[in-house]
DNA sequence: TCCTATTTAGTAATAATTACTATTTACCAT
DNA sequence: ATGGTAAATAGTAATTATTACTAAATAGGA
C-alpha cells in the first residue's frame, strides 16, 4: 500500500525536509518491494531511472523516511554482530535511543501458536520477540527534554 | 549459567573441534557478560589475559561456539541493512539457511501482553517476532540431503 | 614424545557505512 | 516568475566490520 506522491511530498514538508525526485523514487522503490531491501538493493534498482544517483543519498534518503516515519529499518542491530550465551529460551527489551539490549524472560511469551497457513510455509525451529521501547534512564532523559521546551 | 570448563571442552572435542585457552577463554567472557557484546567488546576483554589474541581468533571462537550450539547470535541481520516501507503490524519469518525475510501478517501476535515489572523497566513503543526457520524452497533441500546419505 | 591437522596471529583484502566538499536544487520571499 | 539561500546531491575519500590468506604454534591422538 504505497503513499501517492502527493502524500509523500505532504509528509516531507511538514517535516521541514525537502522534497526531491530521488526521494520520491527511493520511497517507491522501497515501498514497491517485498524482499526487504538493502541500501545496494535499492540503489541498483533506483540508478536505472536516476543514472547520477550515489549511495550517500540512498543512506540520506533512508534516515529520512524513517524520521518522517513512513519507512523503518528492520535490522535493528545491524551495525554489528551481537552475541549471547545464554541458551535458554528468552527474549530482548531494545532501547531505541541509546541501544542498549535487555533480556526479558517471560514463559507466556515463549510458546507463540503459529497459523496453521504459516506453519505450510515455515519450518519453524524457534522465535524471538524484540520489545522497542526506551529504558528507565532514557525515559528519564526524554521526559527532561520534553519539560524543557 | 556458565558451563564449567570441563563441560566447555567436552562439547568441543563431541565436534571434533580443539579445545584451547583462547576458546575457553571468549566463552567466559561471552557467558559473564549480560551486554550482548560485540566481536570487539569480547576482543578487548579477552585480550587482557591473551595479549596475542587477535580479532580472526575471536570471530572463529563465535562460529565454533555456534557450531556446537552453547551461543547464538542474536543480530541475524547484521551483515547489512534492511528496510520496510510496510507500517502495518506485522512479523517476520526469516529462513536460516537463504536468508530471506518474508512478512508475516497474524492479528494474535501483534498484541502481546508484556509483565507489569517488563514494563516499569521499559517503556515499550512496539514488538516484533522473529520467527527462525526454513522456507518451504529450502525445507525441501535440507530433506534431499538428509535422505542421501 | 612425536606427528599432523587444526588453530592462532598477523597482515592484507573486501564490503558496508560514514565523512567531506563542491555543485546543484527546492522552495520561500520578493 | 525570479532570485537567494539553506538543504540535498554526487562524487570521492576515510573509516569500520568482516573475510581471506599464510606462516608459526599447538592440541591431542599414535
């Protein structure tokens, strides 16, 4: 369900950023697939129509569509690996401003039913759920500046 | 929950794999931290007591300890990253084997009741579920290999 | 204790991301 | 509609994470 580029444009300037046929192509790539792109993926596909195009304004462009909220990264973690050596089943309280990765047990949460259709699809081995949120100290810190101004 | 050093070597050698100082080694430093660390955080820990590690040491150690099961990786995605344009709720199954990332649209899921003491630690904005497993494509040649030999 | 295949350390190569700068452009004020 | 200006783009360079390669060291069986 792709915004029309009114919509888009409408999203931008309310946002203070400007709106610019890159922009507008890079969203339509983006929203146009269902592969989950990454930034080459939508580079390649983008340069055809956009020959001059460079990577920095896919990256730009990126961090755009996610401040203005029409696009989200999914790989939250995916500036590094990350490891764990805790085996047993649990799952992971994720602080979106500072980063920061909690473990969260909670046995209700570890036996998720899954559609019989998704079931056909899959062969599941396992989940993990991701909470995205804030923890206390950045909670603490956001309502301060939330007060301030 | 640490596993003793005895245990530690027991799994490697199961594996066929040596059982060496720096091995072990990584192991605790992975097992005693609650930081989810990173190939570098583990590097300089380690580093301390084995001021020859070096960096290909540590990425090897996390692949074997992988291999014999007794630590994961919990950043699945993290060789690139990956978008989405679809704001709508909804999960992820990703296949273990190719990689690929398929949207996963379950109304249950997408209101998951989180403990009240989960939720004075954080305030949670949303969750996602990650579901671990093989796509039907690959399902079908895991069983091809099995049956072989 | 010796042998050998594996592992390690060190360096080099590759890939993803970020930083920097001159040029271009959206869009506001005129 | 035009011009001015701050923001965006393109291109290149720098940085960071990961992988590849090789000689030296070592675990663990004979």
């Amino acid at each position: 369900m792709q915004l029309t580029l009114e919509q888009v444009r409408k999203q931008f300037q309310e946002c203070g950023l400007k709106f610019t046929s890159q922009r507008y192509a890079i969203y339509r790539a983006l929203a146009g697939s269902k592969e989950h792109p990454s930034v080459e993926d939508l580079y390649s596909t983008v340069k055809k129509a956009h020959p001059t195009l460079s990577m920095n304004t896919v990256y730009n462009t990126l961090e755009s569509l996610q401040a203005i909220g029409i696009a989200s990264e999914i790989s939250l973690w995916h500036d590094k690996a990350r490891f764990d050596a805790n085996q047993a089943p649990h799952h992971h309280l994720v602080c979106l401003r500072c980063k920061k990765i909690e473990d969260l047990y909670d046995d209700t949460l570890d036996s998720l039913a899954l559609s019989p259709k998704a079931k056909q699809r899959y062969r599941i081995i396992g989940h993990r759920i991701e909470f995205h949120g804030y923890c206390s100290d950045c909670k603490a810190k956001i309502n301060k500046h939330k007060k301030r101004r």
